[in-house]
C-alpha cells in the first residue's frame, strides 16, 4: 500500500430532478450545466436525479456511475440517487429507508423511495471507504419528522451491517433543519449513533441559499484510516449563475485520506 496521503475532492448537491410539469422552470436545460460542472470532483453524491438522468450524466467523464435503483428505475417510488466516481469500484449497494410521509400532501414523498446508495472505492494510495449517498423524508409536519426518525434508524443498521466500523462518508439532503431543534437532536443522535464527524460544509452565507441548511457531508475514521477535511463550504459554481441549476446549494469536501497506525 502507498502510505502517502490523497485529496478527494467530495460533492453532495440534490439537483432538483423532478419532472418539467412538477416545477415552474426547465430541468432539461439545467442538468448539463450541472453535468459539466461535476467533473471537477472526484467523488459527486446527487439526489433527485429522478428524470433527465441521461442529460445530467452526459458530460461527466467519471468511470463509476451508479443509480440507486438500478440502471432503468422508472419514474416513481426510486430514490433518485446517483453517485459518480473516479477511485476505482469495490462495492456497491442500494436500499429503501423503509418509512415516508405523505400522498398528497406533506411534500408528497410517499411517491419516492427515500433510501440510499453505498459505493466503497478504492483510492489511489489503497486506502478503501465507503461513501453513503442519501435523501430523506421532506417536510415540517411531525408527521415527517417522525418519518425520518425511522429512516434514519434505518440508515444507522445498515451502515452498522455493511460498513461495519470502516471509515466512511456519509452526505446528501437530510431535510434536517440546522435551525430547528427537533431535527437538530435527529442528527446528533444519527451522527452519536455512527460516532461521525459533521465536516462543516454548509452553505455560503452572502449566497443564494444562505438560509437553507438541509444537506450535510458527516465522515468518520476508521482502523487504519486517517481522514480529515482540509476544505469545506458551498460549490459557488453552482449557485452565482444569474439562474441557479437547483434549488439546493452544492456542498463540498476537500478530504485527506491516508492509512495510520492508529487502531
């Protein structure tokens, strides 16, 4: 193994992938300009890639691409999760979170399938993690709140079955509200549950979505495996075109990844 340590470069951005009649703009022309933009990260965790999938991944150059119901999902009750990657494959597995809230009404989730994605990747320097792509239950309702309680018990099983306690990364669109105490005890609870680090990315705070904090970039050590952010924030290249391509800000990791002596 080469014990040098590597920076990857980490992206986590739901690109707000609905069909064109759900939303009031045109996802068809936003998805290559996030496309293009995506090639300048090794590891890019999307949520809502539900329609315009082939216009999203067209210009992205990363060898690993994988969907979080498989290559032909269909349009209702996927999760809408896809992760490119450069680091070479090991592993891949995708899942339900098993819990939603809300036909018509409540954000209408039910019509998805809140789950997640694992990819383990083999980085440069030998170094395996595991990185866990997700999107939870939306909403404000107790109700929902409620609902991603049980997916996150949920996630914290399945890490625990298939991660064991490997270093990892775990990043998407949580719909946990920094400002909300309910959802803040959730996420400490889930991050105390996997004993995981919260990176610090966040949004801009003179930006376009200076107010929304809903998505997060948690990581973790592991035996052997040192891993730490150098760099965190808002991928501005995303959000300071005069149309953003979304409604979420796209967070990014810088990490140092190298193998330790450490237990």
């Amino acid at each position: 193994m080469n014990a040098l340590a590597v920076v990857i470069a980490v992206l986590s951005y739901n690109v707000h992938g609905l069909n064109h009649w759900l939303v009031d703009d045109d996802p068809e022309a936003r998805m290559p300009a996030i496309s293009a933009r995506v090639n300048a990260y090794d590891v890019a965790l999307i949520q809502e890639s539900w329609t315009y999938w082939d216009a999203l991944a067209a210009q992205v150059t990363h060898s690993v691409r994988e969907r979080g119901n498989g290559p032909d999902p269909g349009m209702f009750f996927q999760t809408g999760l896809t992760s490119f990657a450069r680091p070479a494959f090991v592993a891949v597995s995708r899942g339900s979170l098993g819990a939603c809230s809300g036909w018509l009404g409540g954000a209408n989730d039910c019509f998805a399938d809140k789950g997640f994605l694992r990819l383990r990747l083999r980085l440069a320097n030998g170094v395996e993690l595991d990185f866990w792509n997700l999107h939870l239950d939306a909403g404000d309702s107790d109700d929902d709140r409620a609902a991603r309680a049980l997916q996150l018990d949920s996630l914290v099983a399945r890490v625990h079955e298939q991660s064991g306690d490997g270093a990892l990364v775990v990043a998407g669109d949580f719909n946990l509200s920094a400002e909300n105490a309910t959802d803040h005890a959730l996420l400490e609870r889930f991050r105390s549950a996997l004993a995981l680090r919260d990176s610090g990315a966040r949004s801009s705070h003179g930006g376009r979505f200076a107010e929304k904090h809903i998505d997060y970039i948690l990581y973790r050590e592991g035996p052997g495996v040192s891993l730490a952010p150098v760099q965190v924030g808002e991928a501005r290249e995303f959000s300071d075109a005069e149309a953003p391509p979304s409604d979420h800000p796209a967070l990014f990791a810088r990490l140092r990844v190298a193998p330790s002596s450490g237990p």
